[in-house]
C-alpha cells in the first residue's frame, strides 16, 4: 500500500481572474489496475478518505484516486469570487 503524490492538474481557467484552476490529487495502488475515483462531498477534503478504506480498495486490485474539491485543501482558491 503506497500513495503516489501527484503535481496539480490544471482544470480550466476562471472567468473572472483568467487564472487557472488546479486540482491536487494523489493516487494509491498500481496504475495498471482498474481505476477507482474517490469524490468526497462539497468543502471536504481529500483525506477525509480513511487510509483503511483506500487500503482495503487498493487491497481488492483498484487503483485508487482522490482528489481535493476547488476551494478545498490543495486544490486552487478562489477567494475573490
């Protein structure tokens, strides 16, 4: 059982600013695997996910995904809106 860290992914950019939007997630398990993607509920972030519950997924072949929402954890904030 073991997370991959990943970079921020750009999603888009925001209308308002022009800036881009990124998502910070991080990856569990082997990427040969079916994938799995985890989506928390609005405001939450990723590591709500219990490393028990990603292990027991990674432990049944996934290869497991969770992500930070936008304006959330890692993930691009954008207080100005």
């Amino acid at each position: 059982f073991f997370s991959t860290l990943m970079p921020l992914v750009n999603v888009g950019r925001c209308k308002s600013s022009g800036s881009d939007v990124q998502l910070y997630y991080d990856a569990y398990g082997d990427p040969t695997h079916e994938p799995l993607l985890l989506i928390i509920g609005l405001g939450t972030q990723c590591i709500a996910w219990s490393e028990q519950f990603i292990e027991m997924l990674v432990g049944k072949g996934y290869y497991v995904v969770r992500f930070d929402n936008r304006d959330t954890g890692l993930s691009s904030h954008l207080d100005h809106l």
